[in-house]
C-alpha cells in the first residue's frame, strides 16, 4: 500500500507516481497480477527516502526548537534568581 499519489505532496518522487499511474491506465487488468509491480517498487523506494529526508528535516528543527527552550527557561531561571523576594 503507498499513500495517496498526489504530485504535489510528493515532487521528489513525480516521475515515479506518473510512471506507475500511466502503468495502471494502460495495464488495468494486468495490473491486478504484478504488471506494474517495478514501478511500484522504484515508488516505494522514493517515498522511502523521501520520508527519510523528511524526518532528518524535522529532526533538525525540533533539535534547534529544544535549544531555543532550554536557553528562555535559564534566562528565566537567571531573572527569578536575580529578583529580591
């Protein structure tokens, strides 16, 4: 099973989604015996690495967003200290 083959979600991977789409078209019964199974397989592996991609992206981010986190909760640590009770 892939995702909804939707271009725009996926423009890495363009090529692969019309090739298998075009397969499924001109192929339509054979398709149900493994007719397009190597376009699908390329698919799979695109969306594979997509997703890898993907995920180092948000892996980056949330690093960073952590970062940013940890330095406002010391200031704020660093203001209550310095604040006369």
């Amino acid at each position: 099973m892939h995702p909804p083959l939707h271009i725009h979600k996926h423009p890495h991977c363009k090529k692969l989604i019309e090739a298998l789409n075009d397969c499924h078209r001109d192929h339509s019964i054979a398709k149900f015996w493994g007719h397009c199974n190597d376009q699908k397989l390329a698919l799979d592996a695109c969306f594979r690495q997509e997703k890898r991609i993907k995920s180092a992206i948000n892996r980056e981010k949330a690093k960073a967003f952590q970062a940013k986190l940890q330095r406002s909760l010391q200031e704020d640590h660093r203001q209550q200290a310095s604040e006369p009770s």
